[in-house]
C-alpha cells in the first residue's frame, strides 16, 4: 500500500506544485523517488512530529497540498495537539499519513502498534479518515484526497498487500462497496485490513455464506448515510484491526443506534493485546470475534 501511496503522489505531484511531503526521519527506501523528483517540495522535519504537524498548517495556511508521513502511532498520538488547533480547528487541507496501520509492525512493540488511532481522529469532527483495504482502494482513495480541501488521515497498512477489489467506480465518503456476490441479508462490514481479516472468516461454514463490503472513507462527516444503507441487512459484523472502543465498529453502531431491527456483531482487537509483542500473524489472534 505505501508504494501505490508514493507513487500516486509522484505522478500527482508532476501536474501539481502545490503538492508537498514531509517526513518525520522516516520512510526511507520509500521517500527517496519523490524527494529526487521534487528534491524543493521535500522536507525532513526531523523526529520533530509536533513541529511537522504545525510546518505542514503553516504551508496549507498559504495554498499548498499537503502530506505529512511516518509510521501509525507518531504522526497522531505525538502531535495530536497539533492536530486538533493547528489543522483541524481551521480546516487546512493537510493529510496525515500513517503507514503501518493496527499491528503491521508488531515486532517493534507496544510503541509501534496503531490500535487506537482511529479513536484520536474521529474525535475531530473535520477530519475525514480515509482507511484502503487494498492498494486498487488506496488509488481510489488518493483521488479522493486530491479532490478534497479539508483535513485527512489516511491510514496504511504496510506493503504487500494482493488486490482483491474489483470496483473502480469513485470513492465517496460512508458508502459501502459491495466485494462478493452471495447476494445476502448477512454481511461482513469491513475497513483497512479488515478486509483481509473478513475473507478469512469467511473459510468458516458458518460465515461463508456472508457478503462482505468495505467502507474505505468514513468518519463523523458520514454517520446519516449509514442508516439508509444498513435497512437492506438482517446483521452487520464490523471487522477492523483496531480495539472496539472508539473504533470503526464503534462508529457503525452510533450511527445505526436507530435501527431496531438490525443485529450487530463486532471484530476487533481484544484489550490484552496491549503490551504484547510478535509478529502480526501472533498479535491477531487476539481479535475478538463473534461466536462460531
């Protein structure tokens, strides 16, 4: 995913100088084509998250595009000050980045591990969380970005990740996109790498027969479009690589509290996780998952 996201902004970047990047001393062997290309709209600020949040408000101040990048936890939890008077409370179109989004980087520990990210920004009411489930969405997701003027998160997994969308339609903030064509009631509601996490509970017999959609762009912007959606479903399982609290499953469940009839279940990560270190592989099976 973080190489369709450079790759998007350099041929972006090529018809837009307006476009910059900051990097918080990170992202190498990743940065480097776009810091060649456009070594003046490149910036390392250093492992200075607070000053490059505030750097990249100040540039947006003055008309530019900008995308501050840096593993999941330090672009937020670091400078989540920053964020919430610096960009957000004046609307300034800069889009957070975060690479290794859940437990991608499990091994580095608790430090590294983005399990409560999607908490911090949808707390802000400006800010739009943009979370691709593959790279065709972190494309459709890009487009989405150069189109809006307003403050972003957009939260990647790592690298690696196989296609496995087909729609190449234009991504609009809340909607749901259909995956698989069981054509049923029941369905499996996925964001990020919960996409991933949905298809293998679909090996189960009892799920199998469960339509999976993804919901790539959301945030408190589009609670009243989820409503309208949910009244076609029986049961809606959320799936994300996040804790509940605060989360996409959260979320999905404030917005549909008006819907009497539909069953909710949730995916998520269990709260023991915290602390824990290993592989992602190790750290997901401590999602807590519906009955089987």
């Amino acid at each position: 995913m973080r190489n369709k996201f450079i790759n998007c902004l350099i041929s972006r970047a090529k018809k837009d100088e307006s476009i910059i990047l900051i990097t918080g001393d990170l992202g190498y062997n990743l940065v480097e084509p776009f810091q060649n290309e456009f070594p003046e709209r490149f910036i390392n600020a250093g492992i200075c998250e607070q000053n490059m949040a505030s750097m990249a408000a100040g540039m947006a101040s003055e008309g530019f595009k900008v995308f501050i990048y840096s593993i999941a936890n330090f672009p937020t939890f670091r400078c989540s000050e920053q964020i919430r008077n610096d960009i957000s409370s004046l609307n300034f179109d800069v889009t957070i980045v975060s690479v290794g989004g859940g437990v991608a980087y499990g091994n580095l520990g608790y430090s590294h591990h983005a399990i409560q990210d999607y908490g911090l920004m949808r707390l802000f009411p400006e800010m739009t969380i943009l979370s691709p489930g593959d790279p065709l969405e972190v494309d459709l997701c890009m487009n989405y970005i150069f189109k809006d003027k307003y403050p972003k998160y957009l939260r990647l997994h790592k690298a690696g990740e196989k296609t496995v969308t087909i729609n190449k339609e234009p991504l609009y903030g809340g909607i749901w996109r259909k995956l698989t064509n069981e054509n049923s009631n029941n369905i499996f509601l996925s964001t990020g790498n919960g996409l991933d996490i949905a298809i293998k509970m679909k090996n189960f017999d009892k799920y199998n027969n469960y339509d999976i959609y993804t919901c790539p762009i959301w945030g408190s912007k589009f609670i009243e479009s989820q409503l309208l959606q949910s009244k076609k479903f029986n049961k809606i399982i959320t799936v994300e690589d996040h804790l509940f609290a605060c989360g996409f499953g959260s979320w999905i469940q404030e917005s549909l509290y008006k819907n009497k009839l539909l069953e909710l279940d949730f995916i998520s990560l269990d709260e023991n996780i915290i602390g824990k270190v290993g592989c992602e592989d190790y750290l997901l099976n401590f999602l807590k998952k519906p009955n089987i």
